[in-house]
C-alpha cells in the first residue's frame, strides 16, 4: 500500500478544506464527498475524500448539520481559509505580477476598491454589503502611494498624519507605465508629505500637471486633483450594494420592511450617520467575536438593538479594520434577522482581516529618495 509523506498528506487535506470553505461560500450549500471527488480535480477517490473528510471534521474543522448530509465549515475551518488567503498575499514578486494581471482583467467590472469590496461581501452573504471609510478632517499628508494595478488601473493610497487612510482606485482611458507610476509616487511625495490636504490639488495642479507630457500620467494627476479636492470636503464614503437581496426576500405581503428599505435608499445619510456613530464607538461595542491578539472585533446588533426604527426587522454585523490599531473604516453585512450569523460574522470577519493585511503591507513600504 502506497504511503504518502506527511507533508504531501497535509498539503491535500489543506487544499481540500480550502475547497469546501470555498465551495460553501459561494453556494451556501452542504458539500459533499461526491462533489468533491466529482468537481474538485483532486485526483483521490471518493473513499479517499471521505477519510479525509472524516479527519478534518474530528480536528473541528468541518461538521454535518445532517447526520446523511455534506459537510459545512466550523470557524475553525473558516479561520484556516482565511489565513491561508492571508498567507497567499506574501507570495513572490512573480506571483504579485500574476495577480495584478488577473485585477486588470476585472477592472472594467469594478468602480472602485470600496465599492468592490462591499459588492464582494454582498455576493457572498447573499445580503447587503457594506464599507465605509473614516472621516477625513483637517489633517495633513505622510505619505501618498500610487500602485500600478494594470496598464490602466491605478490604485492611491494616502496616508494621514493623524493615522486616517484613504483609498481610491482610478480607471485610465490611457496606459500608465508601471515604472513611471513608481517615479511619479516619489515625486509626488517628495513635495506634498507634511502639506495640508486642503493645498494638495492646486499644488498637482500648479506644478505637476502643467509639466506632464505623457497623456496616462496626465489623467492620472487630473483625477487626483478631483479626488483630493473632493476628499478635503467630504465626511466619510460609504459604498452600499446589494439592496435588491433584500427586496427579493422580502416576506409576502410586508410592505413595511419594503418602505424601510425604500427609505434607506432615500435617506443614506441616516444609515451613514448610523455606521459613522458605529465605527467612532467600536472599542465599546457588545463584541460577538473577540479573539486574543486581532485588531479588530466583529460586532452584531439584531433588530431593536440598532438606533434606526427602521431596522427592527433587520441585523448589521460589521466590523472595523484597523492600522496601526487605529480604526479606519468599517465593513459589514445588512440582512434580514434570520440571517446565517456564523457564516455572516466568518465573512465579515474575513474581509476586515485581508483589509488589514493588504493595508498593513503598504504602511510598511518606505519611499526610495
């Protein structure tokens, strides 16, 4: 009998869980040892997939909520996914390549990195996503990225003095050279580090805009004179997508949940005014999930428990995501009560995480003069 070495062994229960994490979310159905050997191209029997199986349900990684059903991940099993998505975000500068490619291809997709990533979380809690970034108030420039995402896709990270961080991503009708990009971030911060945000548009403008020649690099600077002219005078931005996975569960005949959802699309600045009281008020919030050492907390507030009369048929789970333990931004989920709260607080969780670790990544990034 063939023997396989303990490294191998593990490498395939891994990959195998990783599947049905995966598989999971995206159907929110039980997976079982069928599919698996059917769909999953793992090359491994159906009687290999299921002593596999049995394994990672008796290290509680796995359970049947049905004695004769497939399987569904614990939040230990939930946890594993998540950082083995963590650990696939060190990867080799080659592979980094690869996934800059594969965000270029979907561009054309997404308006922006808030907005697909509330448009993710709707997707995969079949509810409505959520995120919103901190307010930006008089404050001053540390440091200001440019990230080449594709020929034309650039992605602008500003950091605050105050420790606030905002981020927008650009579409380009015109190419930008990566390695231009990268010169023109050092350029950039040369000049603008320590200055007002307030002044940063009409110095781009003044003396960075009249001198570009290269027409990608020139739409690029116009559209962060937009933004930060833009940004110098907003509160928060909020990116809210999903609704309509609320209106087609609506119960039959509930027309009042029907006008509250209506009147949320009405009335955003009262649900902005709601995630903004919740994110300013995170350290104190009820805490559904807390682990030792995270940055951040998962919280849920379920029908009466939120301040909008509106949503008393309604729970938010969301959670803040944090630099340098200085909270952000808040991301989250907006659903019905009888939502699926382990697998709600798991994704919202989730995405907090890679928030920070993505985050995280570019505040350790140090200028070349």
């Amino acid at each position: 009998m063939r023997v396989l070495k303990p490294e191998v062994a593990q490498d395939r229960k891994e990959k195998i869980l990783n599947w049905v994490v995966y598989n999971y979310v995206s159907t929110g159905r039980p997976v079982s040892s069928e599919l698996i050997a059917e769909e999953g191209r793992f090359n491994v029997s159906s009687a290999t997939v299921r002593n596999i199986l049995k394994e990672l349900e008796d290290g509680g990684y796995l359970y049947q909520p049905h004695t004769s059903g497939g399987r569904i991940p614990s939040d230990k099993g939930y946890r594993a996914y998540v950082d083995n998505i963590l650990k696939m975000q060190r990867l080799a500068a080659s592979e980094k390549d690869r996934m800059e490619r594969e965000y270029d291809r979907r561009e054309e997709q997404l308006d922006g990195f808030l907005k697909n990533t509330s448009k993710m979380l709707a997707d995969m809690s079949k509810w409505a996503g959520f995120v919103m970034s901190a307010d930006m108030d008089l404050d001053s420039v540390k440091r200001l990225d440019l990230l080449s995402m594709g020929p034309k896709s650039v992605l602008s990270v500003m950091f605050a003095h105050s420790g606030l961080i905002k981020h927008a991503a650009f579409t380009l009708d015109h190419p930008a050279d990566k390695g231009a990009v990268k010169v023109l971030s050092m350029r950039l911060n040369r000049r603008l580090r320590d200055l007002p945000i307030s002044d940063i548009p009409q110095v781009i403008f003044k003396e960075f805009l009249a001198q570009e020649r290269n027409k990608g690099l020139e739409e690029l600077l116009r559209k962060l004179v937009e933004y930060f002219r833009g940004l110098s005078k907003s509160e928060d931005a909020l990116y809210l997508e999903g609704l309509s996975r609320i209106y087609s569960n609506l119960e039959a005949g509930n027309m009042e949940d029907l006008r509250n959802v209506a009147r949320l699309l009405e009335e955003k600045d009262r649900f902005s005014g709601l995630l903004r009281e919740r994110l300013r008020d995170c350290a104190t919030k009820t805490k559904a999930v807390a682990v030792p050492g995270k940055r951040h907390v998962v919280d849920v507030t379920i029908g009466s428990e939120n301040s909008l009369k509106e949503f008393k048929n309604f729970s938010l789970v969301s959670s803040y995501y944090c630099i340098n333990d200085k909270a952000v931004g808040l991301v989250g989920i907006l659903g019905y009560k009888r939502m699926e709260y382990p697998r709600m607080i798991s994704l919202v969780d989730t995405v907090s995480s890679m928030m920070e670790d993505m985050l995280g990544e570019w505040e350790k990034i140090d200028f070349e003069e």
